[in-house]
C-alpha cells in the first residue's frame, strides 16, 4: 500500500497540512459567516413574528375585553329594561284588574237591583194572576165572594 510507505510521509503530510488549512481558511472566512449571518437573519426574523405575534395576542385580548365589557353592559341594560318593562306591565295589569273588578261590581250591582225589581214585580204580578184566578173559579163554582 502506497500509503504506508515511510518515502511519502512527508509529502502525505505536507498535503494534508496545505488541503486541511485551505479548508479551514474558507470555511473560516467564507462560509462560517454567511451561515452566522443567514442564522442571524432566522433569529431576528423569529423575534420579529414571536414581537408581532405578541402584540396582536395583546390586541386580540384588549379587544376580548372590550366585547365582555360591553355584552355585560347590554345585559345589565337590557335586564334592566325587562325589570323596568315587567314593572310597568304588572301596574297596568294591577290597574286594569281593579278597573275591571269595579266595572263588575258596579254590573253585578245592577244586575241584583234589577233582578230584585223584576222578582217583585213577579210576585206582584203572581198575586194578582192568583187573586183573578180565585175569582174566577169562585165565580164558576158559584160563590162570590166580594167585599
């Protein structure tokens, strides 16, 4: 094998010594760089979208928070406005019934005086019917009887 020929060592190492320092010096001045520099780039480009990304989370949020506080602000109005409506409607409810309730009263009332009337009149009327009746049997019967 060539290679383990103690004649070459020198000149095995010599290139060795030339390829692995032309090597070091271009990864070492070319390519080492341009690779920081690309990283460099990824890293700031990173803490700009996670600097972006932070603020519109932070936007979002504010937001959030304005909406809650506003749908809690409707609700509160808008309970409000119920309780408010509901009053208001028990009361004229509440009116209504005692109007209605008088109206009835004052109906029912008539009805009774009138009722009343018409069962006197009634039994005045049956008195008299009764009193002609009597007569008149009395009178077919043959007895009259007058005062």
């Amino acid at each position: 094998m060539p290679q383990l020929d103690p004649s070459s060592y020198i000149s095995q190492i010599f290139w060795l010594t030339l390829s692995f320092l032309s090597l070091w010096f271009v990864m070492s001045w070319f390519i080492i760089p341009r690779i920081e520099k690309i990283m460099e780039e990824r890293r700031l480009k990173i803490e700009n979208y996670v600097q972006k990304a932070e603020k519109i989370n932070k936007q979002a949020l504010e937001t959030l928070e304005r909406y809650e506080k506003s749908l809690a602000k409707a609700k509160a109005e808008a309970e409000q406005q119920i309780s408010s409506a509901k009053m208001q409607l028990n009361a004229d409810m509440e009116q209504k019934k005692s109007e209605l309730d008088a109206l009835l009263a004052s109906k029912i009332s008539e009805n009774e005086n009138l009722l009343k009337k018409e069962r006197l009149e009634t039994l005045n009327a049956i008195d008299e019917v009764s009193s002609k009746t009597a007569d008149v049997i009395l009178q077919k019967l043959g007895l009259n009887i007058k005062e």
